[in-house]
C-alpha cells in the first residue's frame, strides 16, 4: 500500500474511533472507566473517591 492510501485508511479508522477518543479525553473519566474494568462490584462512593482530580 502506497503511503497515500496508508494516510487514507488512517484517516477513515481515526474518524471512525473519533467518538471513543473524546469519552476518553477526559482524565477523570478514564480513571473510572478503568477502575469499573478491574473491580466489576466497585460501588460510586468508593469509585468517587479514588479519582485522582477530585477535591471534597
């Protein structure tokens, strides 16, 4: 593939991925997102205060 298509094809897959990358974005969100991915039975409380950016 010639690097003009390769361009191409990087483009159409970013485009494509541009929805997750925004959710994504946002420091604190990640942080959540990866946290309910290691403990399924995390509860809000707990998940809250483990961000990182937060102050109470």
């Amino acid at each position: 593939m010639d690097a003009h298509k390769e361009i191409e094809q990087l483009a159409t897959d970013f485009e494509q991925c541009r929805k997750v990358l925004i959710a994504l974005g946002d420091e604190n969100r990640q942080h959540m997102i990866l946290e309910m991915m290691k403990n399924k039975s995390i509860n809000f409380s707990t998940l809250f205060l483990t961000l990182p950016n937060i102050v109470i």
